[in-house]
C-alpha cells in the first residue's frame, strides 16, 4: 500500500493469481493444526470513536504516496457506529478533491508472530477507491520502503469483486520485489482478512482459506526483513482526477457520483503463540 511504485494493474494481476486486551483459552489456530494460541488484541468497535488507547489518525498533510496524500484527520473518516468501524473516502467539491481516512496502531500495538483476522465489508465502491488493511514495521531491521517490508492483507481496487494479498521487500541490492495473489470475494458481504506470521514465513488467508505462503526463497533470500514486530493500519484511499500527476494504482476518479466509499470493518483480532 505504501506505494511510490505502482504495479500495474494488468501486469501485477499480482501474478493472476478502546481495544481489547485480554486473555483466552489456548487452542489451535486452524483445524488440524498442533500449534496453540492466545488471544492478545481484539477491537469490536462497540463505543462511539474509536479507542485512542490503541489507535491513532494518520497524521494529515504529511503524506506523499499515493495512498496518504488526501488522508485526513477527522472522525467522520473513521467513524464507529452499530458495532463497525466505518473507513472513508469522501469528495470535498470545493476543493475538488478527496480526503480520506487512514488509523494505525503504530506505537501503541504491534506484534512479531501470530495470527491477525480482519471481517470486513465493502458499503459504497467506485472508481478510483482503494480501502485497505495492512502491516508496516514499528522498527524497521532494513531502513526505509521498501526495505523493511509491508504487509498488505487485503487491498481492493475501485468496484472489483476480488482482493489483492501483497507483499513488499527488497533484496538488498536495490531491486524492489513484490509478490502477489488475488482471491475472489463477495464485496457486499462480510468476508474474513488475515495472516499467520511466523519465523521464515507468511500465510495469508481469505475466509479461513489459504491463498498463499511467502517464504525467504530465491530473490525474497538474499534480505528477509519480517523478522520484527509490525502494526496495523486500516484505510480507504482513493485517487484524484488527475491534479497531483501520481500513477494511482485503481485509476483515476472519473465521475465523483457513487462518494463517499465506505469500508465497514466488524472487529480486528491478534492471536499470538503460546509456547
């Protein structure tokens, strides 16, 4: 997601391919599996804003990537109602531009290995909306994007009924690596984000579903920085009409009748590994 090399969009088709602590009861993290887990995080979004305890807005105005450069910090772009945080972009017609909504935990919540699941729905969608839920270094091991890794557990582009799962790194000889898959999906509906992150290795998952697995293999070898705790950011960026000259992954907007687009998102949960 954080972006200033865009992958096409025909070339990657990406290979066609507050918030609640607490303890539960271990058990496996997937169906005949012998590895056990705890429950360490968990957002319901049950208040009326979100938790400042563990999340906090993108700050607004700093931004220059494709995907920050219209956040905004302000309530109605992550708002908390009916048990749902809502993630917004909006079009501002005096300005004839977008503003959007970008929350992260960073330094307040990160994990190194676990599992993280996300239920998500798509409200509103149109062209050049880009709502995401995904994973960058609290402390980065290789300095600088790409360098240190993201983790993008779920991008989808404009009216798509299908989601990316990303992967950013380079190979420490200045060559930005990505790899990706796409997963169908039911844009209306709740559907189930995650990944299970562990030494050496990436799962990613759709409705309990293994999509992929990424793992320190051939040019992903030579400098794997995941080794390190990461945090959360949940966003719905969009593209503009062409005024910042920026190749938007989804396009541009070309009509803003379908704003404000909308990502409802049910609960976020972070299971880590019990020994």
């Amino acid at each position: 997601m954080n972006t200033n090399f865009m992958l096409s969009r025909l070339g990657i088709l990406l290979l066609l391919c507050g918030a609640l602590q607490s303890c539960s009861v271990s058990k496996p993290i997937k169906e005949n599996s012998t590895e056990a887990y705890q429950l360490v995080f968990e957002d319901q979004f049950n208040g009326s804003a979100y938790s400042t305890r563990s999340w906090s807005s993108f700050p607004e105005g700093v931004g220059t990537a494709p995907w920050n450069r219209y956040v905004k910090d302000d309530a109605d772009l992550a708002e908390v109602k009916d048990g749902n945080l809502y993630m917004k972009a909006r079009w501002n017609t005096d300005a004839d531009l977008p503003e959007t909504g970008a929350i992260q935990t960073k330094d307040k919540y990160s994990f190194k290995y676990g599992k993280i699941e996300v239920r998500a729905k798509f409200n509103s969608s149109g062209q050049g909306g880009w709502p995401a839920i995904w994973l960058m270094p609290q402390n980065d091991i290789y300095p600088g994007w790409p360098n240190g890794g993201e983790i993008d557990i779920m991008e989808r582009l404009n009216t798509d009924s299908f989601v990316h799962q990303v992967v950013h790194q380079t190979n420490g000889e200045a060559k930005h690596n990505s790899t990706g898959i796409t997963q169908a999906i039911s844009p209306a509906e709740y559907n189930t984000y995650g990944i299970i992150k562990k030494p050496n290795r990436i799962e990613f998952y759709v409705n309990d579903k293994l999509t992929m697995v990424h793992e320190p293999t051939g040019d992903f070898e030579k400098r794997w920085p995941f080794e390190t705790d990461y945090y959360i950011i949940l966003n719905h960026a969009t593209a503009d009409k062409g005024q910042a000259g920026v190749n938007y992954w989804p396009g541009l907007v070309k009509s803003i009748v379908d704003f404000p687009y909308e990502m409802a998102i049910d609960y976020v949960k972070v299971w880590e590994f019990v020994d």
